[in-house]
C-alpha cells in the first residue's frame, strides 16, 4: 500500500473510532455508510494538504472523489503529479 | 473584566451555532470574543432537535452535560398531513441515541456554559452596533455595553456572524432578501395539561411522557399551513404557521391570542389533543418576516452561521443542528484559514458551497416545487450526495409524510434508485 492510502486509513481509522467498531478499509463507502459527512471530509482535506504540501482546488470537492479512501488517493495522486508520487514511495 | 480591544475571533450572538463555533476555535487555542445582546437563559423558539445533534455535542464535549439536563427524548415524529396519519421512528434509520424536545433557555445556556468552560470570553447585554471594517485583514465592531453605556471597538482577525434573526452582517450590508415563495407568519404558545401522542399514535396524558416517549406531533393546516405540537418537561409548545393573508383576514378582526386559539382547536386531532389543556393570558408569540436568506454568508473577514445565514420553514426540525454544523464550519474555515493564509479564498469557496447547498436541499423539502432555472436543484443536489443513506432515507421518508416531496424526488431522483420508505400509516390516533 502507497504511503497516501496508508495516511488515509490512519486518519480514518482514528475519526472512526468516535463512531465506533467501524473497520475502514480502501474500499469502504464512506459518505454512504456514514463514516464522514461533508464537515469530515473538509477535515481530512485539510490534513492531507499540510500532510502532503497540496492545495485541493474547489472543483476537486465533489462526493465522487471522497466515495472510498481509494478515490481519495487517487484524486491525491492526481494532484501530487508524477514526481512527487514517486518522493513518496507510490506506484 | 473588560472587553478586550483586541482578538483572533469575535463571535455575534450566543446561541447553538455561535456557541459550537467558539467553543471549537477556544479548544484549538484562538483568543475568542462571543457577545450577546441579551442575557441567558433566554426564551427562543425551535425546541425540536433531531438525533444528529448529539454528534455535534460529542464535538464540543458536551454530551453527559446534555443528558444530564434530563430533557424530554422523542422517539419520532407522527404527522396527520390532510387526515393521512403516518410515522416515522429514528430507530429506523441506524440512530442509536433519541431525538430531544428542547426548552431552547435551557440548551442554549448549556452550550454557552460550555464555551465559557472551554475558554471563550463571555460578554452578555453587549450588542453589536455596526462594522467600522472588515476586510482580508480582519474586521473591527463597534459594540454598546449595555452595563456600562458605553461604546466599544474590537479588532478581530476573523468575525462570524451567529446574531440569528437580527442578521447582523446582511443588516449591515443591507443584503436581506425575504423569501417570496414562503409568505408565512408563525404564532405559538406554551400549553400546560396537553394530552400528547405516543408511539403508535397511542395519545397519553401529560404526566405518562417519563414512561412513554413521545412523538413530535405535526399537523396540515388549512390550504397551505401547518401545526407543531411538542411537548417540553413542564409544558407543551404548540405552533401554528399560517399565510400572511390568512392571517390577516381571519387575524386582524380578532385578537392575535383568539385567532391562534381558535385555530388551535378547530383542527382536528390537534385540537383533540389541546382540549382541558391551559395556555397562560398574554402567552402567544408572533414571528412575521418568515423565511429569508442573506445575499452573501461569507466575505473577507467575515462568516454567517445559523438562523442568520438563512431561515427556512422549519417543519422538518433542522434549525439547531443546522446551526451547530455551520458553527463547525466556520471553525474549520477560520482555523484552515489562520494555518495556511494563502488559500483563504478556497476555504471561504468551501464554506459557502457547503452551506448553500444545505440551505437549498432545506428548501427543497418545505417546497412542493421549485424554480428549475435556478442553480438550486443543482446546489441542493451536490450537497445531498454528501449525506449518508441513512440520513437519505429519513429525509425522504419524513419529506414523504406530507404532499411538500416532490421536489425532494425530484432533487434526488435523478442519480440514484429512491431509497426505501420507512414510515408507517397509522389510520388515525388513537385517543382513548
């Protein structure tokens, strides 16, 4: 697993664990089952941003890309480009 | 001690949102101002609170305070919409904790309490009297404390707005649009000795609700109108929202507390419910100006939350967890905002996004129809698309026990099969 999904997860798992016994994995629904709402998900951008030296642009903010921590990732992936993916030990 | 003539944030207004959004930004470690006009506990109406709240308590740390308070919890509501009676449980929809009816002075003073307690500096009977500036570098406010009779200025990097009806900024501005498809007014009272409605429909005295939940109670009214009834530990508020003209023609010839007693107990099961019950001389409220929404709910310097960043029919109980999301909002704007100034317009893009498309999907459930060449089916639907299916399923449920859903339908139809509908006709209630 790429050190983005890896990140993902960890800060998931820990804003899951307010909800209770919900293992999150890389293909978990999470708007559908509940797991983050749109106040959540601005959360988790934020971190990611100063996680990862990013800017999400607005347009980026659409439930398609925050289904699963695997659109996640990938919409991060997108963003980071080429070279940095390859910094940070991805694909 | 004093205000200070200077902070990070100065909040407006110390009810749910104004109260969540300071609490959050004293617990990240930003100086926090909140004034408030009044002092509390203080009357407000919207005593209905949907079970999502407590998710926002459990935010502010908050919860065992609020269980502690030991407010009435609701299992549901029961809706006699044009004689149809249905149900709906929260039980249904995955919530493991109660919805709650709310004396608003006690909730609200709870959760101003609690920004006190998280470090937010209090100042009550302080009233915000107009922007000396506001801009990317921050805002400055005149205020008047009415303790001392003078006038203050205090310089903030970020304001928000939680002022509720007063609307400060929209006020100040002079950007308050009224809501034309929502000409309504609202009138309600406190009723001692009301019998209410329990599961099932069952109708119970007002000494069973310890042993027996009660249901919010809604009724249709008339051609367009509606009633809440719900009752509170020592007494039950009961509403009426009519139209402006009906008011009028059947209002002015009587007085104010004869037409609402009136319509009261000529409607059906509701005036079933209301017979022996006591309502206190002098004891009827009024709320004209009914629904509105301010032009902007973010600009440099500034955001809007709660009741003053739009007012929508409240039949469905969002008021005050809508409040407590946007003062999480803005919490996270103005905190994202201070780390990383560079992208503050982003941030403010987001929060206006957000909030916009809430107000709208509101909207959309308190209108049968709406304007399909505006951008608020479009809005209403981003933000649906955000909320869980079992949030999906109550909202469609509950938008379904009255003939307001077809817009919902419509709103939601179009992406994804109608989740199923998790209400139960009841024939009639059951008064024995």
């Amino acid at each position: 697993m790429d050190s983005l999904t890896q990140s993902i997860l960890t800060w998931l798992n820990e804003a899951a664990a307010k909800l209770g016994d919900v293992e999150i994995a890389a293909d978990t629904e999470l708007i559908e089952q509940g797991v983050l709402d749109s106040l959540e998900i601005l959360r988790l951008v934020s971190f990611l941003e100063e996680r990862f030296h990013l800017a999400v642009p607005v347009d980026e903010f659409v439930p398609e890309n925050f289904r699963t921590p695997a659109t996640i990732a990938a919409m991060m992936a997108r963003l980071q480009g080429p070279a940095v993916q390859a910094a940070a030990g991805g694909h | 001690m004093g205000i200070p003539a200077q902070t990070d944030i100065l909040v407006i207004g110390g009810g749910p949102a104004g109260s969540c959004a300071a609490t959050q930004l004293a617990r990240l470690g930003y100086a926090v101002v909140l004034v408030d006009k009044v002092r509390h506990p203080r009357e407000t109406v919207g005593e209905s609170i949907l079970p999502s709240a407590w998710k926002y308590f459990d935010l502010l740390g908050v919860t065992e305070r609020v269980e502690r308070e030991g407010f009435v919890k609701k299992a549901g509501g029961v809706v006699d919409w044009e004689n149809e009676v249905t149900q709906i449980s929260f039980r249904d929809f995955d919530y493991d904790r109660p919805g709650l009816h709310v004396e608003r002075a006690a909730l609200d003073h709870l959760l101003l309490d609690n920004a006190r307690n998280a470090g937010v500096q209090v100042f009550e009977n302080v009233k915000a009297e107009s922007f000396v500036a506001c801009g990317e570098q921050g805002a400055e406010i005149r205020l008047f404390d009415g303790a001392t009779k003078e006038y203050r200025s205090v310089s903030c990097r970020f304001l928000i707005d939680a002022s509720g009806q007063s609307s400060f900024v929209a006020q100040q501005l002079g950007a308050r649009k009224l809501d034309s498809d929502f000409r309504f007014v609202a009138l309600w009272g406190y009723f001692t000795g009301s019998r209410y409605v329990s599961a099932g429909g069952v109708v119970r005295p007002f000494e069973d609700i310890p042993r027996h939940a009660p249901m919010t109670f809604v009724s249709s009214l008339g051609n367009w109108g509606w009633a809440w009834h719900i009752p509170l530990r020592k007494n039950t508020s009961v509403g009426i929202v009519v139209p402006v003209e009906d008011y009028k023609q059947n209002g002015a010839e009587t007085s104010r507390e004869k037409y609402f007693l009136d319509t009261c107990l000529s409607t059906g099961n509701l005036g079933r419910l209301l017979e022996g019950a006591q309502l206190p001389a002098g004891g009827v409220r009024l709320m004209r100006d009914y629904s509105y929404a301010p032009e902007k709910i973010a600009g440099p310097g500034y955001f809007v939350v709660g009741d003053a960043s739009g007012f929508v029919d409240p039949i469905f109980s969002v008021g005050v967890v809508m409040a407590l999301y946007s003062g999480q909002l803005a919490a996270w704007a103005i905190d994202s905002s201070l780390r990383r100034p560079a992208q503050t317009p982003t941030y403010r893009t987001l929060f206006e996004t957000q909030m916009h498309g809430r107000y709208q999907l509101s909207r959309t459930m308190a209108l049968p129809t709406h304007d399909e060449t505006s951008e608020a089916p479009r809005a209403a639907k981003l933000y649906f698309d955000f909320i869980s299916k079992s949030e999906k399923e109550l909202m469609w449920s509950a938008a379904s026990m009255t003939t307001r859903s077809g817009n919902l339908l419509r709103t939601s139809g179009e992406s994804r099969v109608p989740p199923p509908l998790k209400r139960r006709n009841l024939q009639e209630l059951r008064f024995e």
